[in-house]
C-alpha cells in the first residue's frame, strides 16, 4: 500500500520556509511575527494560512533563544 501524504502539512511547512506566513500576516520577514497574530491566524478562513499558523505555534518551542 501507498503511504499518503498530509498534502495540507506539506503546503503550510513550505510557506513557512518562505515567508508566506509573514507576507499573509503583513508582517514584515525580517520582524517576528507576533504570538497574538499567528493565534488570530489559527482561526483564519483560508486553510492554507490556518496550517501554516498551527505550524508556526508548533515550532515556537523548537528556537529557543
């Protein structure tokens, strides 16, 4: 059997790496974006945006400053 891909997953981590989320937010990339934003985004109409917010929470904890 075929394993399937989470193709919405796959779609929020590449935006993430490009800054789609910053450009959705109209934040600007080089400025973090703020938590109050992304948990506004997490409840977007846009599937793709929503997916990538739920990312970006997710990753928060990965960089640690």
């Amino acid at each position: 059997m075929a394993k399937k891909h989470n193709v919405s997953l796959y779609r929020a981590m590449h935006g993430l790496r490009h800054g789609n989320l910053h450009r959705a937010l109209g934040v600007s990339e080089d400025k973090v974006i703020p938590k109050e934003k992304i948990e506004a985004a997490t409840h977007s109409t846009s599937d793709h945006v929503r997916h990538m917010a739920t990312m970006a929470q997710t990753m928060a904890g990965f960089h640690k400053k």
